[in-house]
C-alpha cells in the first residue's frame, strides 16, 4: 500500500494509526473555534479527529491543541549557535517551523555558507526553508567575504526547502531599475519575496511592491505600516532583540485584516530566547495586549503557511503534517508538548530526542593581512573630527563633530570624554584594510572589546582605550576563528569562541548565552555603560543604517551614501 493509499485508510478507519492525541480540545485555525476533539495521526500526517485503534494513545485531558509555530523572517546566525542547537532552543517552544534569509553567513562564506545551513537542517526536528539572500554584499562601501548575484543565485532557487528570496534591501534599486537587482527578482517569478523598506512610502511604495515584494518586517510606526497594509502587504510583526516592533503595531490588528500579519523574530539573541521565549512569547504578549487567541495563533502559524505556499502547514486538518503544540491552557498559554511529524520530541521546555552530529564547515573565517601597531594610528589634522555617536538601545547612530585628543600630532583615544578610538579589520580575503573612526557613548575607561559579528560583512570590529589593547583584542579574535573578546593589560578577561565563520557556535545556546553573559560582564568591569556593548558595536559596522558608521573602508555617511574622511577641517 502507497503512502497516500494508506493515508486514507488510516483516515476511513480501516487500518489502527500510529498516534492517537485524546482529551484535548483543537484550536482550529481554520473554522476559527476551539472545538473539543481527539486527533488520529498516521506516517507523520493527521488522519482526522477520531480512529477505530491506535498503536499509542496520549492522554491530554484539558490541554489545548495548535498547529506548530512559524517564523516568518529570522536570521539564525543572530543566535550564534548552529542549527541543531537552534532546534534543541526553540523547539521545545512550539516553533516546529523557520523561514531562514542566511544573509550573515552568506556575506561571509557566500554560496558555501548557504550550503552549510541547508546540509546543517537536515535530520534536525524543525522545518527550515531557506529564502535566498537578496543583498550579498549589502554595499559597496565594504569588504564582504563573497558576492552573490543573480547567476549565483539561480542554481540555488531549484534547491528543496528554497522558498524565494530574501529581503530587498536595495529598494533605491528596484524603484530606479538597477539591472542586478531586475535580475533577481526576475529569478524569483511567481515565488514569495521579502521586503525591507523603512520609510518607504507614497508612489516609491507603489513601485516597490510592483515588482512583487509583498511583505515588511521594518514597520515601526502604526501609519506606516497602515499604508503598506492597504497597499497589499504582508505585515511582519517583529519582535527582535535589537529591534522591537509587536507592541507599538498591535493596535492596528483587527478581525477583518489579521490574515495579513505575521510574528517574526528577525534577530534574537540566545538570553532572550531562553529567558523569553521565541514565537510563544509573541504569542502570550498579544493576547495579554488583548488580542483575541485564534487571532493571535493564525499569526503565530497559519497566516505564514499560506503566504509562503506552505500548503500542508499551520493547520491541524486532515492531511496536514503532524506538527502540533500542546498548550496548558487559554489565557497565557505555555507549551507542554511539541509533537513533530507525528512524534513527541519535547516536553516541558526540553528536546527529548538526539540531535545529530554537527555537519563540518570546512572553511576559513580570519583571512587577516598584516596589522600592526601603525595599523590603529590617526593622523591628526585641523577642525573637529566626525565622530560616531551611539543612541542607546538603537541601531542608529548620531554624526558628532568633536574636537578629538591629540598627542605627538596622533589622535588618541580620551576616556575622560568617552571619545574612543575604533577600527574595523578586515578579515575575508586579507586585504589589510583597517577601517579607522572615533566613537563616543561607550564609556569605557580602560582595555578593548571586539567582534567578527558585525553587520553585515563581518569584518572584526574593535574599540579601546590605546592601541597596543586594540591590537591585542583583534589578534586574540584572529586567534579563536571568531568571536567576542574582552582585554586589558594585554589579557584575556572574557571570550565567547565563535569558529563557524566567525558567527557560530557549536556549543549549546545555553552555554553560548552564558559567554556572552560574561563577555558583557568584561566589559562592564572596563567601564563600558552600555547594556549590550557588543551587540551595539556589531551595528556601528552597518552602513545602510543611517547616520554614520565605519567599514574596513572608513567612515560611511549613510545619509550621502558614500565614503567621507575624518576631519571636517577648519
């Protein structure tokens, strides 16, 4: 007997299922009622709501059956852990189901890093597609490690599990037309294709989702994300750690426009995963904000299945794969149980099957050329400096003009105005490339603190109170393959290793989040008044948010979107 064959079967009754869930009550997304019903599943698929004999019978009295989570737009590098060790993290949280952009590893490994998280997705207990990274590099105005146009791009889209392509981050190109960027949407043709447009509004709006983006994880206000809505997007509801948008765009959620919408998670950080929650804790914060608990399910699941054509997803119905969240109750709902295709593989917060080894990169990530003390050195000219000044809890930036500390006809860094020197190294393809600029909103006071996680290229990124604690913190970055660092005195204080590309772990989220802790704590102990002085230094490499920044290349105004020097003279 085929499988569909004996789908049916199982469905009519004539042959005993695998797994029978009885007691529970479903929480049908699609009639849009919780209705008391047991649920029959058979080779991974739901059979229907009752059967004549099961192999095994889980008793759920009073529990609340959902369909598996979905996250709409995440970037799993921002975890820092692999992909079975993201599985062991957010599965036991519901979410049985990711929408991957591998826009970090892929500026640093290109096609190969793209190929690593599919090879790593395999045989894990969660559905990871992959939507293919629009932007590699995001700019012209750094070093990345690879650049992916359309032609890279095409043999990727045939691979299983691709879904479409990734946030347009490039919207000045698609409303003027670049030929690169026709290209790849193009490429895409009828396949789903994710938008990133701040601001963006009016006739240029019109003309972006023309050409056939139609979804925004970049709202932040209500209006803004009105006219988007009215325009016929999907709405990405985001709650990240750096960026946090659920709370301020809930209000505009209602029961006639809410298939419209979707929870994503963009970039969380592995303590706001494991103290939070993932999917669940959107969930939970809608429906204490008052939203209704089908509403805020379809959201968490359904609503994603059908805007990615997921056709057997974000419903429990016959035929539908056998992802399914057990949830304690209504009001604040708490996952018990994650059943996936037809097995329990977690249970009161904890993964209860093996994952499997951990697939081997095989690729360098620290292609430094030769750097040295003179690398850090500033010379002085006339006029105040442009300096970068931090916004705490932001990713944007404020452009100073300051009059910076000079000594020996050198610009050195001045801890008693918390004017610090910076740098970025490049660390793709060894061009020697050292970024140079000066920041002020860290307040640290003595040592250095660095990062190869720094958006989006990932070249290493350094601030410190001289230049030998500099030096010494992008040599012992060199020296892990990657990672987080703190020193002083020349010494390690704290670091987080960081082999994969720079940007992973293969440790436990766990143990990954408890090196950062301490990582953090470092910096602290240097002074640093920042409450994630790492995750803000990761940012201040970022050149397409605005107002300045600084690549391997220099200082970027985001604004004038181009390369400026230091001094503004007098």
């Amino acid at each position: 007997m085929g499988h569909l064959e004996e789908l049916i079967a199982a469905a009519r009754g004539e042959i005993e299922v695998d797994l029978l869930l009885a007691g529970a009550s479903v929480a049908n997304l699609l009639s849009g009622e919780v209705h008391r019903a047991d649920v029959a599943i058979h080779k991974g698929r739901i059979a229907g709501f009752d059967c004549s004999s099961a192999r095994r019978t889980v008793e759920l009295d009073g529990k609340i059956l959902t369909p598996g989570f979905i996250d709409g737009h995440v970037h799993i590098e921002s975890s820092m852990v692999t992909v079975p060790e993201y599985a062991r993290a957010v599965v036991p949280r519901g979410t049985t189901t990711v929408v991957a952009d591998p826009h970090e590893i892929a500026n640093v490994w290109g096609e190969a890093g793209i190929a690593y998280m599919m090879a790593s997705s395999k045989e894990v207990p969660l559905n990871v597609f992959i939507m293919l990274p629009s932007c590699v590099p995001a700019t012209n105005l750094e070093t990345a490690g690879a650049a992916m146009g359309a032609d890279a791009l095409a043999g990727l889209m045939k691979e299983d599990g691709v879904l479409g392509l990734a946030e347009v981050m490039n919207y000045p190109g698609v409303i003027f037309r670049d030929p690169e960027v026709m290209k790849k949407l193009a490429l895409a043709g009828r396949r789903p294709v994710d938008g990133h447009a701040p601001g963006l509004t009016g006739r240029d709006l019109s003309a972006y989702i023309s050409a056939g983006i139609h979804s925004d994880h970049e709202c932040t206000t209500i209006d803004e994300a009105r006219e988007k809505l009215r325009s016929g997007m999907y709405i990405m509801l985001r709650e990240g750690s750096a960026a946090k948008n659920l709370l301020d765009l809930l209000p505009l959620v209602t029961a006639k426009n809410s298939r419209q919408f979707l929870f994503v998670s963009d970039d969380r950080n592995p303590a706001d995963i494991l103290r939070e929650g993932h999917i669940d804790f959107m969930v939970r914060a809608a429906i204490k904000q008052g939203l209704d608990l089908i509403i805020a399910l379809q959201i968490a699941s359904l609503n994603a299945a059908q805007y990615f054509g997921l056709s057997d997803l974000g419903a429990i119905a016959p035929g539908y794969r056998a992802d399914i969240v057990v949830l304690d109750g209504l009001e604040q709902p708490r996952v018990v149980k994650v059943i996936k295709d037809g097995k329990v593989v977690a249970k009161d917060g904890d993964l209860i099957v093996p994952l499997k080894a951990h697939v081997t990169a095989g690729h360098k990530s620290m292609q430094i050329g030769p750097i040295g003390l003179r690398s850090f050195e500033i010379v002085a000219e006339s006029g105040p400096a442009r300096v970068i000044g931090v916004v705490p809890h932001q990713i944007i930036t404020k452009a100073l003009q300051l009059l910076p500390k000079i000594k020996d006809g050198k610009v050195v860094s001045d801890v008693d105005r918390d004017i610090l020197k910076m740098a970025v190294a490049e660390r793709h393809k060894a061009t020697g490339n050292v970024g140079l600029g000066l920041v002020q909103g860290f307040g640290l006071r003595r040592g250095a603190i660095a990062t190869s996680v720094a958006h989006d290229s990932h070249n290493i990124a350094v601030i410190g109170a001289t230049d030998e604690e500099m030096l010494a913190a992008v040599l012992a970055v060199k020296q892990m393959g990657g990672g987080l660092v703190a020193v002083a005195g020349g010494r390690v204080l704290a670091s987080l290793p960081l082999p994969v590309a720079g940007l992973l772990s293969e440790r436990c989220m766990r143990d990954v989040a408890e090196g950062i802790a301490e990582c953090i704590d470092a910096a602290h102990k240097l002074g640093c008044k920042l409450e994630d002085p790492f995750m803000t230094l990761s940012f201040l490499c970022l050149p397409v948010i605005p107002e300045l920044k600084l690549t391997d290349k220099g200082l970027v105004d985001v604004k004038a979107f181009r390369l400026v020097g230091m001094f503004l003279g007098e």
